[in-house]
C-alpha cells in the first residue's frame, strides 16, 4: 500500500485532482467528507461542537450550520483550535478504519486540507500539493462558491502559506491551467505513484 498525502489551499482545484486521482484508480479517503460524517446529526461529535459554541451553530433542522461555525472559527485562531481538537481525532480514527479495509497493493490518497498546517506529512509515503496562485484561489471561491471577498481572503489567511505548502511536497500539481492539461498532469503523478506502490 502505497499512502499518499494530496493536499492543496481552499480553491486551488484539490477535489478536481482527487476525483480524478479516484478515476485513475486511486482509493480515496476525504478527510472534509469524513469531518462531516463525524458531526453529523445524533453523533458525539455534534454535541461536542455544540457544547464549546452552543445551539447558535445549529440549523433549524438540528444539522451543524457551517457557515455559521465557519464565520465564528476563521475569525478566531483559538475557537479554530477548540473546533479542531474536537473534529480531529474524530477524522484520524475513521480514516484509519478506511485505509484498513483497503486492499493491499491499493495507493491511498488522503485527501487533507489541514495536512501543512497540523504537521501531517510525515504519516504518508508521498505528499501530493496542489497549487494555485492566490488570485486564482480567491477568483474561484468568489465566483464558483459564492463567498464574499472579506470570507474568502479570512479562510485563505487562515491556512499555511503556499510556501509551506510547497516545502513539504514530494510532488506539486500547478492548476493555474487549462483543465486538459490538469488531466494529463494527474496521469503523469498516478502514472509514478503506481511506480512507487511497485517498488514498495
């Protein structure tokens, strides 16, 4: 088993690297999926959420409203903190139950957003960043996401540099370009990535 890294700032295009990460064969574990499942309604880890930040984070359907919590955390390194050292263990032990019950020549990419900014790259044989120039990451969050510029520029200042970023990759996949040429540069990455899961 080959465990790959992919990780990449908020609208650099990572989750259109991991679907067709997913298309070239790759099993995938996304980790935001995962931080979803985890606070979902019923679970332990929505009554945590709601007993540090109260029932304002809660839509009136008893879901987590995240862009309420979203508006409270990024503001706030500390709240960011609390959110994280709830949702987080939470994350790490059922992706650990995924990867488990992958089969054994499989290449597993985890997708990470968070992978820079908590220490992470050490866990995998390869780390994978996606990278986009700023102004393309908040073009994208504010045109295809509908944020404003204010929230797109907090949750951009709130995640490691892309210089971070890049200084822990083993691989980096530029996607300030067209979207064919984005698909051949995934096929080249799985192409030695499969080179790599061999050879291990």
């Amino acid at each position: 088993m080959l465990k790959v890294g992919l990780t990449g700032g908020i609208g650099a295009g990572k989750s259109e690297v991991s679907r067709l990460l997913v298309e070239c064969g790759a099993v995938l574990i996304d980790a935001d999926r995962i931080a979803r499942e985890v606070v979902a309604p019923g679970t332990p880890g929505l009554a945590a959420v709601v007993e540090a930040f109260g029932d304002g984070v809660l839509a009136a359907d008893g879901s987590l409203d995240r862009p309420r919590l979203g508006s409270i955390v990024f503001a706030d390194p500390d709240k960011l903190a609390a959110l994280n050292a709830i949702v987080h263990p939470l994350v790490g032990a059922r992706s650990g139950e995924l990867e488990t019950a992958a089969p054994e020549d499989a290449v597993v990419v985890h997708d990470v957003p968070l992978l820079t900014e908590n220490g992470l790259a050490s866990l995998y044989d390869v780390v994978v960043v996606v990278d986009a120039a700023p102004g393309t990451q908040l073009d994208r969050l504010v045109r295809l996401r509908g944020m404003t510029e204010e929230d797109a520029r907090a949750r951009m200042a709130a995640q490691a540099t892309r210089e971070q970023r890049r200084e822990i990759a083993d691989v980096v996949i530029d996607n300030d370009v067209p979207l064919a040429d984005l698909e051949q540069r995934v096929k080249d990455v799985w192409a030695e990535l499969e080179r790599r899961a061999r050879a291990a």
